[in-house]
C-alpha cells in the first residue's frame, strides 16, 4: 500500500482500480469528506476504518 492510502483525504488509486461494489460489482468513488468509499448504482456508502475499506453490506450507509 502506499502512504497515500494513509493521507486522510485521499484513497490509494490502485485500490478504486481493484475494488468493486459488493451489491453490484460496478466501480467505487472517494468521499474525502466522509471518509467512505461510495456506490452510486447499489446507493450505498461503505465506511474506511483506520484505513481499511469495510466492504460489508450491513456495514454500509445507505445514501438519499
């Protein structure tokens, strides 16, 4: 991983490239502002804990 991963406004590029959603297996974008990993297709928001991204359906937010 790199330190980007780590910086708390950014996600490791590499990452969004390897990570798909979990409901739709379509591609994820970065909320730097809430720190979550968002889905628009499954509308779903998947936290980032200490820099891991939480990919549990039950664990997701679910967007307006």
């Amino acid at each position: 991983m790199s330190d980007a991963f780590n910086t708390p406004n950014t996600v490791d590029p590499r990452l969004l490239e390897v990570l798909v959603c979990p409901v739709t297996r379509g591609r994820l974008t970065w909320d730097s502002e809430r720190q979550e990993l968002v889905s628009k297709g499954a509308r779903l928001a998947f936290p980032v804990r200490e820099g891991v991204p939480i990919m549990l359906v039950e664990e997701a937010r679910k967007l307006d």
